[in-house]
C-alpha cells in the first residue's frame, strides 16, 4: 500500500481503481480526471480492500483481471460481490474487461456491479462512465431521498 497520504474534502468526488492493464489504467485515470473525481489507484487485493472500506467512493472501476489470471482469481471483485450492499452503495461500481458487452445488464447483474465494460470501448470509457453514474443516481434516487428523509426524522427526535 502506498504510504502517500491523500486527503478527501467533502466537496470531492472520490474514485478508486483497480487495474493490472497499465494502459486500461491510464485511460480510465484520464477519463475519471476530466470528470472532476480524485482518482486513487489500487496495486494489490488488499490494498484495494482498505482504501475501499476507508473512503465512500462515488465511483470505482475494477479490471477483470486485477492481479489475476482469470476472473474467478479476481480477489477485490469476490470481496465487493461478498459485501452486504448497505457496504457498498455509495459506489457506481464498473467492471472493465474483454469477455463482456458494454452495458449488458445480464453481465452487470451476473457479477454484482452496476455496469460492464468492454475494454475495446475505451476511447468512450469518459462518456461510458458519465453514464453509468447517472443510470446508478436514477436507480437509487428514491432509495437515498427516503433514507434522508428517515435519517432527518430520526435526528430531530433524539
């Protein structure tokens, strides 16, 4: 893990990464940059579990095969599968990779993330992103205005 500290204000928008690809990384470091998130990049499983539990990321990206041979190898994704969803719905969670059709729901639901993308579809990856966490703010839209709205109450009566 990287002993560089990097601070997350609230008016941040946090990203985490996961990728073995060094040229899949840099893309996806370029495109979340020029979408305004603080990008922190993960090397191992582990450090990938710690950066995860220790900051609410608005979106994070995981290469299939991150420090993997195969994707049933692909720790940190087993992990975010295994997670209780309250754990992990603050994130727009992608999984970026060659065996899946961008957006394809079925795949999306089949390996527990939001949304899959092809890895040939990378000179789209900014807008790919834009979307998939605009389609994720739509879906949980009722999902977080009720629990704010349980959150207030429950406050104003302590």
């Amino acid at each position: 893990m990287s002993t560089q500290f990097d601070f997350i204000s609230a008016n941040d928008k946090p990203a985490l990464l996961a990728f073995s690809t060094p040229e899949w990384l840099e893309a996806a470091k370029t495109a979340l940059t020029e979408l305004g998130y603080k990008v922190h990049t993960a090397a191992t499983h582990s450090d990938f579990l710690i950066r995860f539990s220790q900051v609410h990321y608005q979106v994070v990206i995981v290469e299939e095969l991150f420090a993997a041979n195969n994707l049933s190898e692909n720790l940190a994704l087993q992990a975010l599968q295994a997670m209780p969803m309250n754990h992990r719905r603050h994130a727009t969670v992608i999984l970026l990779g060659n065996s899946f059709q961008t957006f394809s729901p079925l795949q999306a639901f089949q390996h527990s993330v939001h949304a899959v993308i092809n890895s040939s579809e990378l000179f789209l990856l900014k807008q790919l992103i834009e979307k998939a966490v605009a389609d994720n703010t739509m879906f949980l839209h009722s999902f977080r205005e009720a629990q704010s709205r349980v959150l207030s109450s429950v406050t104003k009566s302590e």
